[in-house]
C-alpha cells in the first residue's frame, strides 16, 4: 500500500448545500499533500471527515489499506485553522491536557514536551497563562502538541498564519523534517508560493468537486502551453516576420536594449527548431519555457469552473 | 475511550476548584448561610434594651396590677398626665401610659405618649397585660370564677395519622415536611442553575477560543460534553456537600457557645399572640401556639425522625443528578449554538421556564401534596426534580416514585441524546446566527 490515505468518492450534504461531491484523493506515503481550493470549497469538510470529526454520507476513508476507525485519531495530527487555547489555563497544563487526549501517558509527555519547549524557546512560559503569550507563541505551543504524539498523518490547516517570516522558516525546516522521519502531510494552504515550495502532490478542490490532483511538476508540465521567453540582443528584423505556420508571437519588449519575447510553439515542433529560427533575428541571450505558477495554475482551473 | 472522557472530567474539575471564585464561594457560601440562620436572633437580643413606661393612673386601680416583661418595666408616676409628659420629655421614662378614670368604661381612650417613635414590642406587653386586667375585671364584675374559666378551656390539636400501605400508623407533621421539602425543592433548584449554566459557559468558552477543534480532533465531541457536564455537576456535588457540612460546624458552634440564643421563654411566646387575639380563628392559633409550646423540642424530635430519611437523603441525591444532567443537556447544547453569551437568551428561556414554573407550582404543591397539580408536576421530567422533593417529605406512593425517577432517567437520556446532536454541528460552526429551525435541522442529521 503507498497511500496512507485513501478517499474513495466521499460525499457530504449540509442542510442546504453539498459540501463534498462524490471526492477522491490518494495521499501518498511520506509525501507533503497539498490540499487547494477556494473559501467554502469543501477542503475543511474533507479534513474534518478524515479526522472523524464529522462523518461522510457516501464513500469509504482508508488509513494505510485499513478502513478508518477511531482508534485512528492518535495516529493523526491535526493543527485547524480556526485554533485556540483555554486563555486562562497555564501553558505547560493545558498542552499535557491536550497531549494525553491524543493517548500519550503523562510522564511521557511531560518529558517530550519539555524537550520541545526547549527547541521552541518556549520554556519560561510553560507556568504562564496563555493569555499572557503572543500570538506566535500561541501558535508555537499549538504546532508542538499537533506532532507531540508523532502522528503517521499530519494534517495543517492554513498552519503559517500568524507566523513572522523568521518562524514561518522554523516551521518549513521543521515540516520537511517529520516528512524525513516518515511522517505523511496533508497541508491546506491559499498561499500557493508555500505550495510550489513544500508539496510533492496536490489536489484542487472547487465548488465541492476536486477537480486537479497530482503531482505538483507534472501538473505545471501539463500546463505549460509552449510558451517559451527568449532575450535577444541586436535584432536585425522585426520579430513580427516570424514564420507564423509554426510560430506564435505572444508579446515583445524592450529592456535595456535587449528584446524579450514570448513565442508559443504549435504542435509537432521542437525548441531546437523555435531557437533556429529565432537565431536569424539576432543574438540570443537566454532562453527557457514559460511554466505556469501554482497560482496560476489555481486562479485558470477555478475561473474555468465558474 | 473511558480514559479519555476520565481526563476530560478531572480537568474540568480540578480546573474550576482550584478557582479563587469556587474557594470563596465555597467559604462564604456556608457563612452566609449561618448568618441567615443566626443573625435574626442576634440581632433581636441585641435590640432588647430595657424600656422604662411610666404609668399616670386616675383609678389608682391598675399601676401595681400590670407586670413587668417582654424588656418593659413599670413605674407608677403618683402625679396627674401634664406632669407626667413634662418628665417624658426630659426623658425621665421611654413612655408615659395615661390610664384616664373613664378606662373601666371605655377601654379605647387609654393612651401611651412616647417621644421617639413607639416601641412595638413594648405596646404590644402593655395591651397584652392591661387586656388581662381588664378581662379578669369583667369576669369578676359578671360573677364567674377566673378559675372555673380556665378550667373550660380545652386546646385542640388534632393528630394527623397516615396509614401506610403496609398496613402501619405514621403521624404526620405537615409543619416539618413543609420546610423540608421546599428547602430541598429551593436546593435543587438553584444547583441546576447555578452549574447548568457553568457548562454553558465552559462550552461556549470551548468554542470562542477555538480549542473545540483540537480537541474533537482527538475525542468525540460527545465525550467532550458529557465529560464538561459530569465534572462541573462533580464540582456542584463537592460545593453543596462542603457547604451542608461548614454550615452544620458554624450553625452548632454558634448554638453551643450561646445556649440561650435559640430558646423562647413560654410567657413571652403566649403574651405575644394572644395580643393579636381578635376572633376565635386567632384564638384556635394562640392555643396551637401553646399546645406546640409545651412539647416542641419533643415534637420537631419525634416529626424529625418520623421522616424516613433514607428514601429522603437517597431521592435528594438522585433528583439532584437526575434534574442537573437533563439540564446540564440542555445547556450544553445552547453554549454549543450560540457565539456569544449574549445570544444564549433567546434559548434559555423555554429551559428556564419549566424551573421557575415547578418553583411557582411549589406552593401549590404543598397544600395538596398528592393532588392532581402535585402528581403531573413530580412526574413530568423537567419539573420533576424540584417537586417530587417538595413532595417526597410528605410521604408519596411508591409508584409515583418509580414512575418519577424512570422519566427522569429517560428524560436525561433523551435530552442528552438531543443536546449531542445539536453540540456536534454547533460547536464547530462559527460566526452564523443560529436560530430554531436550524436547531431543528440539526437535530435531524443522521
């Protein structure tokens, strides 16, 4: 079995609207998931479902081949999007409460988390209430008690909000590595440059349907449209006399001096045919294709849809 | 999955005990009790200053008659009303009493002159004592013996015997069942309160703060509730039983230390009602007064204990668990809905009604205990909890009993059931202004 998570056509109806419409995704073992899609998309509801926090009314959820049971929750880690702490209870209490709800005996715990609260710089605080801790401390002690209990899934909703950029790379460094010791991420996100940067697969959610689902380079390969950027310095004609059976012209400027071209290639024609051709307008400075952003990618998908 | 609800429960435990608010309720709450209990009876001691009356008597008939009491001393002023009133205003005397010589005639135009207002007490003696005078007169002016009178006076105090089922004679002391039961009814009444709405709060805490969706992450949200539910009702257990406990030690070491405070001298008692003695209804109170009189420690002893205190003490702590878990529900269910605390009042009103409506009932209640009013309220579970201890001191068939105590267990079932369905959708929905209908809705998912 690769996946660690399989969902197999999940359905999920509210009241007054279908929140997850017949869903399939495959989670990869020991890969960074990346889960997108629009406000009210339905990515929430899937999350809440593989938690059992709320169950499907269609479909089946797999954990490693086994069908998901509750005996499943301690295997999971789980930081929501909307998150909180007890304001009034002291830090170090409430994250060993938190941490034997998750299963782990308290001596354990306590050792274990003293241990991270150490890394996290986090240990003077561990009598404080949490009122009286920042937000990014907040945030600290909620990632410490998602991975505390090393989950086989870890599940992040939205996990870099409220972060300041030097914490948000110790997170990142911090992700990658419970991915090296074995750990499978599900990481829902809108910001898509963390995307781009973390995930290995992905899959799109729109308007409870998924509708994209993959790995993150062969789906920016599948969008690419052979477009290509080409710099070129002394141009001896227009670049408008192109051969224009093979070629395409999408946009030229003029920067420093030097022209930069965007030239879409039709079918059945290689780069070594587009750069002899453009080699009889001038020198070529540089020369690579046009791959879409994640975000690209994102924004096309959902406005096709819409 | 015990284990888990077990944590949930000592957290919400330990976390409310350990509050100053739990610690000074927990110690103010027994001494103010006492205070209650005590302090009326202090005070009235502290009040009993002598009060001095001068007596200016134109018949030269009663001022050697009338006898001290009550704090009221006597003193005849040899000399006519306008001396009299010019020592009252040196303040020579509290009061001046004018016995004018038409006083055998009409009894009406005695007069008391004071200066500051009038002590109630002390007018209260004074016509206690000339109203003996004047009758003993009477009688002696028509010929009858004062003594053959009072040897016609019968008191009547009909016993009230219940027979049992099994065939066995109880007597009965409304009195007593009376004030146990609505101190109990009141108990329970304020408990369900008081701890209902501390799960509301916790669960409404549990969603502003946003730490629900951690926590269901690891345990049922049903195990979330019932785990608020049964340690905050634990937390109730542990104040009502500290509080019964420190209001004993306080109300018997006070009584201890000041023997007399709590005893009632017999004359007083009598004088004081038969005062107020106008009709023969009256008259049948004074005498119950007095019969009660004679042997009330006895009496209270023997009603006391002619109440059977195990199925007392065992129906308290049932109805007590019983009412606070269907509330307790309730509760949860409303702190779940809501966003904030001041949304919770479109839904607690139709759970408070039926508690304040068994507490209105409860007089009712009292005067026909096992009346139609009295059986339906003690039956049906929202109401039950406060009446069937309104009812339970007064003896109650053991059908009515059973029947009581199953709603109940199913009452809080079914409520539970219903407060966990509307729990696990509200707690995770934020930011919707929730109304019936989606309540409703809610309720109806699978």
């Amino acid at each position: 079995m690769n996946n660690l998570i399989e969902v197999n056509s999940v359905t999920k109806d509210f009241s007054n609207h279908r929140a997850l419409d017949n869903v399939s995704i495959k989670v990869p073992r020991q890969s960074i998931f990346g889960m997108l899609g629009p406000n009210g998309a339905g990515k929430t509801t899937l999350i809440r479902i593989i938690n059992q926090i709320i169950g499907p009314d269609k479909g089946e959820i797999f954990f490693k081949g086994d069908k998901l049971r509750p005996h499943h929750v301690d295997k999971i880690g789980y930081l929501p999007e909307e998150r909180g702490l007890y304001k009034k209870m002291k830090v170090g209490e409430q994250a060993l409460y938190l941490a034997q709800l998750k299963g782990l005996d308290y001596n354990y715990a306590k050792k274990s988390l003293k241990e991270w609260f150490d890394k996290f710089d986090l240990l003077p605080w561990w009598h404080k209430k949490v009122e009286a801790l920042s937000k990014g401390m907040q945030q600290k002690v909620q990632f410490i008690i998602t991975i505390l209990h090393k989950p086989e899934l870890l599940i992040f909703d939205e996990p870099f909000s409220g972060f300041d950029p030097i914490n948000i790379n110790l997170l990142k460094d911090e992700i990658f590595k419970l991915k090296e010791n074995g750990a499978t991420i599900i990481f829902s996100t809108h910001d898509m440059s963390s995307v781009e940067e973390l995930c290995d697969e992905i899959a799109l959610i729109n308007k409870s349907k998924k509708v994209l689902e993959g790995n993150v380079y062969k789906i920016k390969k599948q969008y690419a449209k052979k477009m290509f950027r080409i710099e070129i310095s002394d141009i001896s004609s227009p670049l408008e006399n192109i051969n224009n059976d093979y070629f395409e012209l999408l946009d030229q400027a003029n920067k420093n001096g030097l022209t930069e071209a965007v030239i879409k290639i039709k079918n059945d024609i290689t780069t070594n045919q587009l750069l002899n051709e453009v080699v009889k307008f001038g020198n070529i400075i540089s020369f690579n294709e046009v791959i879409p952003s994640m975000n690209e990618i994102f924004i096309k998908t959902v406005s096709e849809q819409q | 999955m015990f284990k888990k609800i077990f944590i949930i429960i000592k957290r919400e435990y330990i976390s409310r005990v350990k509050k100053k608010s739990f610690v000074v309720m927990t110690i103010l709450g027994p001494i103010l009790f006492a205070a209650l209990i005590t302090l009326p009876v202090i005070i009235a001691q502290m009040s009993d200053s002598d009060y001095e009356v001068g007596i200016v008597d134109d018949t030269d008939f009663f001022y050697d008659q009338l006898s001290d009491g009550n704090n009221v001393i006597f003193t005849h002023i040899p000399t006519n009303i306008d001396n009299a009133l010019e020592l009252l205003r040196k303040e020579k005397f509290d009061a001046v009493l004018h016995i004018p010589e038409v006083a055998f005639e009409s009894p009406s135009t005695l007069q008391i002159f004071t200066k500051d207002a009038v002590n109630l007490n002390a007018k209260i003696h004074i016509e206690n004592v000339l109203k003996q005078e004047f009758e003993s007169l009477k009688l002696g002016a028509k010929g009858i013996d004062e003594d053959i009178l009072r040897s016609i006076e019968t008191n009547i105090s009909i016993q009230s015997i219940r027979i049992q089922e099994d065939g066995m004679e109880e007597t009965d002391y409304p009195e007593i069942s009376m004030a146990l039961g609505i101190i109990s009814g009141i108990l329970i009444y304020i408990f369900i309160f008081m701890f209902g709405s501390q799960v509301l709060r916790g669960v409404l805490e549990e969603k502003t703060s946003r730490i629900v969706e951690v926590i269901v992450s690891s345990v049922k949200p049903f195990q979330l509730m019932m785990g608020k539910i049964v340690g905050v009702g634990m937390v109730g257990l542990t104040q009502f039983l500290i509080w019964v406990f420190l209001t004993l030690v306080i109300v018997l070491s006070v009584s201890t230390a000041m023997p007399d405070m709590f005893q009632f001298t017999p004359d007083e008692q009598v004088h004081v009602t038969s005062s107020q003695m106008m009709n023969s209804e009256k008259l049948q109170e004074q005498m119950d007064t007095v019969q009660q009189h004679d042997t009330t420690a006895g009496q209270v002893l023997e009603a006391l204990s002619a109440i059977k205190w195990h199925v007392m003490i065992f129906s308290f702590i049932f109805f007590f668990i019983g009412g606070y878990l269907l509330y307790g529900a309730l509760f949860a269910a409303i702190g779940s809905a809501v966003d904030n605390e001041a949304d919770t009042q479109q839904f607690m009103l139709p759970v408070t009604i039926p508690l304040i409506f068994a507490i209105i009932f409860g007089q009712m209640v009292m005067q026909n205990p096992s009346g139609p009013v009295a059986f339906w309220l003690s039956i049906i579970p929202l109401t039950s909890p406060v009446i069937m201890m309104i009812r339970i001191p007064f003896g109650i068939p053991l059908f009515d009993l059973y029947l009581s105590a199953f709603l109940l267990i199913a009452g809080f079932i079914f409520t539970t059931w219903m407060a966990a369905k509307i729990y696990r959708t509200g707690i995770l929905l934020y930011g919707k202004k929730v109304g019936y209908k989606d309540i409703w809705k809610w309720i109806k998912y699978k």
